[in-house]
C-alpha cells in the first residue's frame, strides 16, 4: 500500500509540484541572504536581492513584495495541501479530475492574500511599524498580531475550516459538480480561513526569516491532519500570552 502510494505521488505532475516548491523556497533562500553577503547572485549584481527584499512605497515596491508574498504562499502552503491534493488525485482514479486547475485555483486565492498582505506591508512601513525588510518595528504591533492570532485559534469559522482541510473527501464530494477550478478556489478560501492569521506572524517573526517561515510551515501542516486538533487550542494560549508579554515588556 505504501509503495503504491510513493509511486502514485512520483507522477510527473507531483513531480513538477515538487519542483514548483524547491523553487519557491530556494527563491526565498536566496532572498533571505545577509546584506552583507547577497553579492553571492552575481549573475544579478551585488544590489539585487536587496532592491528586490526592500519595501518601498511605490508601484514597483508592492509589485516586488506581492511577488515575495506569493512566493511564501506557495512555499509554505502547497506542503499544508499536499493530503487535499493527494485525496484528489486519487478520486481522479475513477472519475476524469484535472489537478492542475485544482492547484491552479487553490494558489490564485493565496496569490490575492500576497496582494492584500503587500499592501498592509507597504502601509505599515509608511507608519514606521515594521522595517524595510518587513519586520516589526513596534511592540505594539507585535502583541496584536499574537493576540489577534492567539485568538483566532479558538475561532469557530477557523474550527470549520479546519475540519473542511481535515476530511477531503467529503469536502470534495460535496462539491464535486462545479469542477476543478471552483473546487480549487473553494480549497483556497478553506486554507485561507485556517491559515491567515498566522501567515501574518510573519511580521513579528521576520517576513525573510527562512526559520520562521519553516517553523510556521510545519505547524499550519500538523493543524491540517486530525491529530492536528491536539494543538490548534493549545497553541492559542501560548499565542496570547506571548503577545500580552511582548506588549507588557515593550510598554
């Protein structure tokens, strides 16, 4: 049963999955480099991850950081959707799916959340809230966005999104008719709904931080299992009560 599983998830299109990810995150590597050290992407020059990572308040500056956030996205949320995808791919067996416009409409609704999380960077640079790298400036903000997230975990549309990413196949059952795409965007939206808050730790924990975001990646994919709701709740308490003492000690 396990090596039918392997071989069925070595397919091209997994593959080309894969890869879409290794991509992602060596990107993200890459940008996440020191200043003192990102001249190693010499084919680029000295300057470019720089000019690329740094916020500013412009047209060109949010179109970078949509791309940065788009890149998080896919980096940490397809590994999250990887049991929804695999579900799918094996009602495909027996009936004609199309994963592709399944992935296809998952990451467009995590492509418009980098859109709006772009913006509140911008927005937030121009207060003097976060730095030019997109990392907290201000206790204040830090403790809120813990809170906020530590709140959320007790939340009743995240505990429906959650049992949603949590039983696939009725999910996709239920919604089989409207096809791939509208099963993707639906997907999406479910991830979306488990998964936001935290993704905006990403602010308090460092937006470049290749361990947080490794760190967030591993959590937002323990949630999404059924083992999951041992610690959706648990980690709410630690989430307010490092906001509340972070916003305390910044006082």
């Amino acid at each position: 049963m396990l090596a039918e599983r392997i071989r069925q998830m070595s397919a091209p299109h997994w593959l080309a999955l894969y890869g879409g990810v290794l991509v992602c995150w060596l990107v993200l590597a890459l940008m996440a480099v020191p200043a003192d050290l990102r001249d190693v992407a010499r084919v680029f020059g000295g300057d470019f991850w720089e000019a690329f990572c740094t916020t500013t308040p412009d047209a060109a500056g949010f179109v970078r950081l949509w791309v940065m956030w788009g890149l998080m996205s896919g980096a940490m949320m397809a590994p999250t959707a990887l049991p929804a995808l695999a579900t799918y791919d094996d009602l495909g067996r027996s009936t004609e799916t199309d994963l592709g416009a399944l992935l296809t409409g998952y990451l467009a609704v995590w492509l418009g959340f980098s859109a709006i999380a772009a913006g509140l960077q911008i927005g937030l640079f121009s207060l003097g809230w976060v730095s030019a790298f997109g990392d907290s400036r201000s206790a204040a903000l830090s403790g809120g966005l813990l809170v906020l997230a530590g709140a959320y975990q007790f939340s009743a549309l995240k505990e429906a999104c959650l049992a949603k990413c949590r039983m696939p196949v009725t999910f996709f059952m239920a919604h089989w008719e409207e096809g791939a795409l509208r099963n993707g965007l639906r997907l999406g939206a479910v991830c979306l709904g488990c998964c936001w808050a935290l993704m905006l730790l990403g602010f308090v924990g460092g937006v470049m931080s290749l361990g947080f975001m490794g760190l967030a990646t591993v959590v937002m994919t323990l949630e999404k299992l059924r083992a999951g709701a041992w610690i959706t709740r648990p980690l709410g308490v630690v989430l307010i009560g490092a906001g509340l003492l972070v916003a305390l000690l910044g006082s």
